[in-house]
C-alpha cells in the first residue's frame, strides 16, 4: 500500500493485511506498518482482535514466502482518526518495530466508518523459518 493522493494512506481489500510499502518490510530495520479491516458487513476481518492485544503478546507475521517474523506487544492505543500519530508510527527509529492500524471505537452510520483508529505497537523477537 502507499498513499493517495488526498495523502491518507490507501487501505487493502477485506480479508487482507496490506504493507506499506514505502517503508520496510516486517524485520527489517525500521517501522513496518501493516493496516487491515476490523470488520464488514459479513463478519469479522483480519484485525478483528487487535482491540483484544495487550502488552508481552506475541505478534506473528508469516511472509508469502513462509517465513515468520515475530514481535511483542509493546502498546496498544486508540485515538479518533483526526489524531493519528504519524510521528509515533512512523518515526526514524532503526530497531526492527511493527505497526499494526485498524479502525475501532464508535461506528457512525451516517459515514459507514468508524470514528477512531486501534494501533498497536511492536518489537522485534525473533524470524522463524
């Protein structure tokens, strides 16, 4: 994923984790940052439980090419959509971190989304193969 032209960042299909993809890759140096749907109108997505994530637990991220990059949970935070904190996620650190975003809070019915943002924060553990 990058961003679109209005400077948002572009969000994947339901049923999909996206990358994105200007920055590094899960276990690279660098913040990875991974967004996903928290649900639809057919259920549960892949983000459902991120709500659920707290401090120690363990985030496994298994690439296309089979490997897993596993991480701790460090934080999670919500805040409405209007304060997400691009300097927190995508800060010039060059630990190996994760970031993973999904929508939560209140849904509003008239705008079909919800008002805020779930972002959880991680550290590098370990790769398995």
């Amino acid at each position: 994923m990058g961003l679109l032209p209005d400077g948002a960042m572009e969000v994947p299909d339901f049923g999909l984790v996206g990358w994105y993809e200007p920055g590094p890759m899960p276990g690279q140096p660098g913040p990875a940052v991974l967004a996903g749907h928290v649900d639809s109108r057919r259920g549960p997505d892949v983000f459902y439980r991120l709500r659920d994530l707290a401090p120690g637990d363990e985030i496994r991220l298994v690439g296309q090419n089979g490997v897993t990059v596993v991480y701790a949970v460090q934080e999670r935070e919500q805040l409405p959509k209007s304060e997400l904190p691009a300097d927190k996620i995508w800060n010039d650190t060059t630990e190996r971190v994760v970031r993973l975003i999904t929508c939560g809070g209140e849904f509003d019915y008239s705008t079909r989304h919800y008002r805020d943002n779930i972002i959880v924060y991680g550290t590098f553990l370990r790769v398995e193969t």
